[in-house]
C-alpha cells in the first residue's frame, strides 16, 4: 500500500513535469499564424526568381513567415540597438531614443541629404540640389524633390519641412528644440517644393542639422502630425513612409518589425534615384546575444547580422553561405568612418602633459596591440580621423610626407615617432599565424592601414623620466614618488570594441611597467562626461562626416569655448583639450562653406595640431564585423565591390536593396 | 476580535512600514548611482554617429532637465513622487521620454508573469513533491537517482543550461523556436492560434527555468524534510507504531512545507525583476531587459515604478501567507 502511494505519486509529479515541458507535444509543423500581405503585386520589375535548386528544409520550430511572405523575397536583418523597448510607438522626432534602427531610419523615412562615407558623396534625398545660402550665410534655401510622396499618397512638399521646423520649435519634446530656436529666426515656403530658412546669425553649417548620418531632422508627414493633440505623445502608428517601404506588422514584445515595399516605390528618392528594391519584405529582428546570431544564420534565418569576432569566425565556419565585408582575413568593415582607440581627461595630471600622453602612445606596439585586442582583424589608424578609403585619399595620403618628417623633442633631441613600416609588421604577424598575406606593399597598406606610431619604449622613458617619472623594480612611479596606477575606465560589454581597446591597452601599458586598473562600469557615459575618469577607450576624436571632407564636426569640439571643469557637463569633446591653434581653425571654418577648397587645408593644420598634442591615442579604425549569409540574397556590397556603406542599421541601407540579388533559392 | 487585534492588526502595520520604508530607500538609493539619464540620452545618440553639435547639446541638456523634472530638491521630487504615485501615476520614462512608464510595464509585464508564474508554480510543485518524497524515502534506489541527477543540474548556470537547450531543441533537433515571444507576423487576437503561438514560443525558456528550478526546491525540500525526521515528535510517532505514509505525510512533509511555502511567496515576487538571462538567451520578451535598460541609463521613473510594484507585491504575499499561516500551523493558530 505504502509503495503503491508513493508510486503514484512519483507519477503525479513526473506527469506535472512533463506538462511543463509538455509542450513537446503541441502541434509543430503547423501554418504559420500569419495576416494576408497588404497591398496588390508591386509595380514595377519583378525580382528575378529562379526556380529552386534543392528542396529548401522546412523551418521546423522555427519562426516562419508570414502567410503570403516567401522567404526568398524577404531580407531578414539583426536590429543593432537590442530589443525594441517602444514597439508601438514609430514616432522618433521625440528628443530622446526610439529604435531608429527597427528599420525607420533605412526604410521607413527619407532625409533632405545623406552622405556615403564609402563613396564620399552627399547624396541629395528629398532635396533635389545641395542647399542655397546667401552671402552672409543668414538664408538658407532647400529645393526639394518633386513627384514625391508619402506612402498614403499625399504629396510631400515644402509645407511639411516648414510644418517640421515650426512643430519642433513650438514643442521642447521633440528633437531639434535647441538648436532650431537658437537659429531659425523664419522658415517659410516660397512655393510647394522650396524652404526658405531665415537664420538669426550667420551659419556656414545650418543644414548640417538635416544631413542623414545615422540621425538627422527629416521632414515629417504634416498631414498626419497636425491632427494629433501632442505631437510629442502621438505614436505614429500605423506610420506612413517618405521611404520605399511601409509597415507590415510588428512584434509586441519588442523582437521585430517586418517592412513591405510599397506599390509605388518609384515614388520615393531610393527609387528615383537607384531603382526598385530587390526585396519584397524586410524584416528587422533582433535575435539575442551573438551565439543566437550565429544559430539562426546557420538556419538561414538572418541574412545581414552583426556579430562578435568570435561568433564571426563560427559563423564562417559553421555555415559555407556566409561571407564577411572582406571575403577573407582580416575579414572587417575598412570603411567605418569611426577612429576608435584611448581618450585622455587631459584636465587631470599627469596627462595634462603632452610628453606624458606621447610617452603612453610610444609605449604601445600596434601589431601586438592589434593582436590581442582584435585578433589581428583591424585597419590601424595613426590619425584623428578614421583611415577609409576616402579619408585617406584626403588626407591620410597627401599628409604622409608631414607625418614622416614630424618629430617630437625627446633627450634634448629631435625623434621621428611615425612608422610607416607598421603595416608591414603586422602582414609579417599575421602570416606567421598561417593567414595568407599579400606581398605587395600596396595591397598590405590597404588590409592593415598606411602606418601607425613606433613601437618605442626607451623613448617613452626617456619623455617620462624628463617629467620626473621614476622607474623602481620595474614599475613606474609618479614624480611624487607614490607607484604610478593607472585607471582606465572602460564599459561592460566584453566583445565592444572600445573594451577591446582598454584591454589591449592596459596589456600594453602593464608591460611597459604601469600599474593599469581596469575600471568596467555601465555608468561609463555619465563617469565620462562628467570628467571622472583619469583614462577612458571612447573616441579619440569625434566622427567626421565620413562622406565629406570637412573636419568642422571633429575639431568644434575642441574649441575651448565647450570645455568646463571636472565635475560639469562637457558639451565638448569629452577628453577636454584644446589648444589656441585649434580654435583659430575652428573659427576660421565656421566663416568658410563646408565646400570651399580651403576646409583641406584648414582639415590638415587641425591633424597636425591634434598629433602634436596628441590629446587622445587614435587606434584602429572601428572593425565592423558584420557577416553576410548569402543563401538566400547576394551581391552585398562587400570589399570588392563597395557601391555603398555595408551596413544594415545605417540610414542609407535603403539605398542597396536595389542592387541585391535573389539567389533563386 | 482578539485575531485581529494581536495577530493581524500588527502584520498590516509591518506590511505599510515595510512598503514605505522600502519605497523611500529605493528613491534615495537610485539617486546616488553615478549615472544621470539626460547624459545616457545624448551619449546614446552620439554612440552611434548621430550629429548632435555642442552648442546644441548644452540647449539639449537644459531642455531635458526641465521636462524631466530634475531641477528641483531631491526633497520636491520625492514629495512629487509620492502625489503622482497616490494618483495611480508613475510619469513619463526618462530614457524613452515622453511614454508614459506604466504602458512600458503594461507591454513588458504579461510575458514576465505569464513565464515566471507558471514555470515558479509547476517547479514549486514538482520540486516540493519530489524532494518530500526522496527525503523521506531517502534510501530507496529511486530517490537516490533523482538526488544524484539534480546534483547534477543544480550546478549548471542557468545561461549554459538554456544555451545547451536552446542548440539542442531548436537547433539541432529543431522543435521548438530559435526565440522570440510570437512568430513573425502574428496578430495579437484571442485565438487559439496565437494562444498555441505564445505557449510554443515560452515552451523552451519555460522548460530551462523549470528543470533549474525544479532541482532547487527539491534540494531544499530534502533537506527540510531529512531534518525533520529526525525530531523527536517524529521518532515519538515512529514508536508509536504509526502508519509510515501516516508519519510522513501528517507529521514530516507537513511540517516541512511551511518554510517552502514562505519561499514560494518570495519568488512570486521576483515576477518584477523580471527573468533577465532568460530573456537574453530566448530573446524573451519581457520586463527584466526594462529594468535592466533603467538602471544602466538612470531612468528613476521606470526604476521606481517596477520596484513599487515588487516592493508592494513582495509584502502583500508575505502578508497573505502570514494570515495563512495559521491554516497550515497550529502552533501558530495556537500561540
């Protein structure tokens, strides 16, 4: 009797657990629960679908589409900025953050202009021309696009940039409040498709404020926002698209968005101006922490995914599908307009010194720094400016001349630092780690960069002890005499590339003798701004436009006038150095256009100051890691063919889906 | 009357105490973090590229302050914090400004409780059963197994163990979802359909949770139970000549449940922290990646109101379970 109680309830309990993963039991190769697709067949050219090859694998257990949504006419695209924490709400002219990149900022909405920091244009979007200043740069004109509309059919005219402006001037909820109150005295259209802007003061980079990269103030649809009470409470939802694709649905937790192409996608700039886009469907999803990236590329469940060096390289290993930007090593992104590497709080000693700060940089080799940070997967960077194509056909090259007759004074003696041999050593590394290589020094230069600062420690020392810096047992002491421990403030995301930075960093900095805390902080942000940080991996210079040459974005802020104490809001750079020199070339761009031939000039005196000082260690160029699962969709626009930027979550990623190409699968 | 007065009466008092008490140290608490919510928004924007000039971003910060309602004493925003909260109103979210914070909670909070309910409850039961039952019968070759194999599980970190489930049930033998809360595409309507959706799609994290959990409460409840035998009301009952599944269920395993049930009030209140890891490795929606977004980005408002909300449920649980108590305890009812 007793084992027979306790028998059946083993079983009870058994039978409770199996109910909880009872779910074994349900129904799973079902139709997917699925709304019929809006909207009749596209106008327009049909993507070329070939007939399958093989039997595609049913998705089991896996999210399929949508009923009426093939998989082959659907690009699937991770979301970089994690789940979705507004998911109904499509309205991102608040002033705070709303997920542009579900796809709203690439699909969804156009901008006046955009720049292609891969082809190094400003490309005219819903402006028909570059903008119109007067003499004095107090007026501002915008001609805009015609035969454009919004995807409910209302043409988008100048009334709905002047409805923006005015809308966002009269609400401080919105984004843009700031600067257009301080700046726009009048805005009004002079016919249905030109703005005129009326500016309280001269300003030689007004539009500025509406050129797309990765953010910008776009028009919005003023049919629809002047009939809501709050234009700062209204969620825009359904939204209505000035781009080439509208909303099919959306998840409510947050996870996805799943984008149409609209029946008149001719009627927007990306098809105007490129063509219909290649698929049908864009769903954007975010698929958890890389491992899932690489899970659900291996089921062919995400085309365009951004992913960890580790995760890139299973990726590539896993799935023969996949490609990377560049199709073999060193595999990352070369034309992030991003220079990542280590910032100083040049307001605190010792690195309010510059001999101090060069001392740090000397101390460092790139090629090991490289290696251990990036595995040997990253373009070096020896300038505040990233080294893409463009930059250093700008300035990277026609300053190589000045960098290798440059010197710093050391021991009472004059010291090359530049290294043009750099790259050369890191080809030597990474052959030796059985990557093949090219021999020509031309082709080396563009895998690893055109040079970086040599690696020298006794010259580091000698700067160091001129500053009454002391060596004992190996360690270094401040001139106090008090061990030197140096804290370098850093983020919790072991596979960001700015941790990456520290930690090699830090590797490089212990070797040389200085006592390195890494200090990892989700507060990094506020430590930062505020000046709470002796040493810290964010940028060691502000991004540049990427797509034009003017250095304007970078050097403003370093201009003295944004520098404050430690313990105040910097609304400068964040390392808060400035230097004269520098404020002279800021002043002197802000009275010139972006486009005059002596922003060149202007851009090469600021780098040079910027080296000088060396305010902040520019390192690599960001190593986007993006891996490409080519089963369904191809002709991305890999290293070998870079017609645009190769990302997913830029706004211009509207701009490839019509060179893309069905595999037929 | 004499109930209420001595053994109620006080647990209410305790229960507003512990509520207000709670409430405030959360406000002072959050503010002392090194993070201001206005810096996390422009260091959000500028993270990624977006152009954000710096005589712009000084109008940006002022401007933000004052919606934000930052200005003030940090004695006039607890006052204000505490008029909105008698209102039913938690303000606007910080980070996400202006959405309110309630309908972030409202989007976030049914797919945390509807996971973290039912896998509590289910693992509660399974693993207080069974461990009951192996402590009791602790030298029975089936009981021995069991223990063995949740020494085994106990230990795994709960990342790995959903991550090991995940490749294996969704990837290699695919039967369940890579992840997500609903299929692509789905429409929210009260069907069948969507229902069997949501329970494929919570199936997997359901199932990782519940096996972990499982072997928790079974370690706990073996121990409780082992330790009970071993009183002297027990050996008493044994000398008796009691029925074994009399002494078992009527003296140990009842005795022994009570701090379980205690346990199980708890953890239904960890509801509102959300099941982080789990929302990571499923790509779950949920409100543990809010909350976590509110801490790294300094959103007091979100903050405040998912800890009101636990601080509250937390003790209005412990306050039901101790009027219970006397249900399953007589020397309680006694006393």
């Amino acid at each position: 009797m007793q084992k027979r109680m306790v028998g059946v309830l083993v079983v009870v309990a058994l039978l409770i657990g199996i109910a909880a993963g009872g779910l074994f039991f349900l129904p799973r190769d079902q139709e997917p629960i699925v709304e019929e697709p809006v909207g009749e067949e596209p106008v327009g050219e049909e993507p070329v679908v070939q007939e399958p090859e093989e039997e595609e694998p049913v998705a089991v257990g896996e999210d399929a589409l949508p009923g009426g949504v093939p998989r082959n006419e659907t690009l699937i695209a991770g979301i970089l900025s994690g789940k979705i924490m507004t998911p109904d709400d499509f309205n991102v002219w608040t002033v705070t953050w709303k997920h542009v990149d579900r796809g709203i900022q690439q699909l969804m909405l156009e901008p006046l202009w955009i720049v292609d920091y891969v082809t190094g244009e400003v490309i005219n979007a819903l402006a028909s021309e570059p903008p119109i200043y007067n003499e004095d740069f107090t007026q501002m004109t915008v001609k805009m696009r015609d035969e454009m509309f919004w995807s409910d059919g209302v043409q988008i005219t100048a009334d709905d940039l002047v409805f923006t402006i005015e809308t966002i001037m009269q609400n401080p909820a919105l984004g843009g409040h700031g600067w257009s109150n301080a700046f726009v005295e009048r805005v009004y259209a002079q016919d249905p498709l030109t703005v005129v802007f009326e500016l309280k003061e001269p300003n030689t980079r007004f539009h500025s404020h509406f050129v797309d990269r990765w953010g910008a103030t776009r028009p919005m649809p003023k049919h629809i926002f002047e009939q809501a009470e709050d234009p700062a409470l209204f969620p825009f939802n359904p939204p209505v698209s000035s781009g080439p694709f509208t909303l099919h649905s959306h998840d409510p937790g947050g996870y996805w968005v799943l984008w149409e192409r609209r029946e008149d996608w001719e009627r927007t700039p990306t098809g105007e101006l490129f063509g219909m886009p290649a698929p049908r469907y864009v769903l954007f999803r975010h698929h958890g922490p890389p491992e899932m990236r690489v899970l659900s590329q291996g089921r062919h469940m995400l085309d365009m995914a951004d992913m960890s060096m580790e995760a890139l390289r299973a990726s590539l290993m896993g799935n023969p599908y996949t490609r990377t930007f560049r199709d073999e090593f060193p595999w990352t992104v070369n034309v992030d307009p991003a220079i990542t590497g280590i910032m100083f709080n040049t307001a605190r000693p010792p690195f309010d010194q510059k001999e101090v700060r060069w001392a740090l940089t000397l101390a460092i080799d790139i090629v090991d720094f490289i290696a251990i940070g990036f595995d040997g997967a990253a373009v070096m960077g020896a300038m505040h400016l990233p080294p893409t194509p463009v930059y250093q056909e700008w300035y990277y090259e026609p300053m190589e001349d000045w960098k290798k007759e440059f010197t710093i004074q050391v021991g009472g003696e004059q010291f090359h630092p530049y290294d043009p041999e750099a790259p050369m050593r890191m080809a030597e590394h990474s052959r030796l780690r059985g990557f093949a290589v090219p021999e020509d020094p031309q082709e080396i230069r563009d895998m690893f960069g055109i040079g970086w600062w040599k690696h020298a420690p006794d010259v580091a020392t000698t700067l160091l002890e001129e500053q009454g810096f002391e060596k004992i047992r190996g360690r270094w002491h401040l001139p106090d005499g008090t061990p030197w421990v140096l804290t370098l403030l850093t983020g919790v995301n072991p596979i960001g590339i700015g941790e990456r930075n520290a930690f090699a960093a830090a590797q490089q900095w212990e070797r040389f003798g200085i006592d390195v805390n890494i200090m990892a902080s989700p507060m990094e942000g506020t430590m930062v701004d505020m000046g709470e940080f002796e040493v810290n991996e964010g940028w060691p210079a502000i991004e540049p436009w990427g797509g034009h040459h003017d250095l304007y974005r970078t050097f403003n802020t370093w201009h003295s006038q944004f520098m404050r104490p430690i313990g105040e809001t910097n609304p400068g750079h964040d390392g808060r150095w400035s230097d004269p020199r520098m404020d002279a070339i800021v002043e002197r761009l802000e009275v010139i256009g972006w486009d005059d031939p002596e922003t060149f000039e202007l851009g090469m005196e600021g780098l040079k100051v910027a080296i000088e000082e060396m305010p902040s260690i520019p390192t690599v160029a960001f190593p986007g890691m993006i891996v490409w699962d080519e089963h369904y969709w191809t002709n991305f626009p890999g290293a070998e063919n870079p017609y645009t930027q190769p990302y997913h979550h830029w706004p211009n990623f509207k701009y490839m889906l019509p060179f893309l190409e069905p595999t037929g699968r | 009357m004499l109930f209420l007065k001595k053994y109620m009466l006080p647990r209410v008092l305790q229960f507003l105490t512990v509520v207000f008490v709670g409430i405030t140290l959360v406000f002072i608490v959050i503010r002392m973090l090194p993070v201001d919510p206005v810096k996390q928004i422009i260091n959000t924007f500028a993270m990624f590229g977006a152009t954000i000039d710096p005589a712009s971003t000084e109008l940006l910060i002022q401007t933000l302050r004052e919606m934000f309602g930052l200005e003030g004493t940090i004695f006039e925003q607890y006052f204000a914090f505490w008029g909105r909260l008698f209102r039913g109103d938690f303000g606007p979210s910080l980070f996400l400004f202006p959405v309110p914070v309630i309908d972030l909670i409202v989007t976030a909070l049914p797919w945390t409780a509807g996971l973290l309910l039912l896998t509590t409850f289910i693992s509660w039961l399974f693993g207080t059963i069974m461990g009951g039952l192996a402590g009791y019968f602790h030298k029975s070759l089936w009981a021995k197994f069991l223990d063995r194999v949740v020494m085994v599980l106990r230990p795994i970190p709960f990342y790995v163990f959903a991550l090991v489930m995940l490749i294996i049930f969704a990837y290699l033998i695919p039967l369940f979802p890579l992840g997500g809360g609903i299929a692509v595409g789905t429409p929210i309507t009260f069907s069948w359909r969507f229902i069997v959706d949501v329970i494929r799609h919570a199936a997997l994290p359901a199932l990782s949770m519940g096996i972990l959990g499982s072997a928790v409460w079974f370690q706990t409840m073996r121990l409780i139970v082992q330790s009970v035998t071993s009183e002297d009301f027990v050996v008493y009952a044994k000398a008796g000549g009691l029925k074994k599944n009399t002494i078992a269920f009527k003296y140990v395993i009842r005795n022994a449940i009570l701090p379980q049930i205690t346990a199980l009030g708890l953890s239904l209140g960890q509801i509102f922290s959300g099941a982080l890891i789990t929302e990571i490795v499923f790509a779950y929606p949920g409100i543990g990646s809010l909350l976590n977004a509110a801490i790294i980005n300094g959103d007091y408002n979100v903050i405040m109101a998912i800890t009101t909300l636990s601080i509250v449920t937390i003790s209005t649980l412990i306050l039901i379970v101790d009027l219970i108590y006397p249900l399953f305890d007589p020397q309680v009812r006694f006393k």
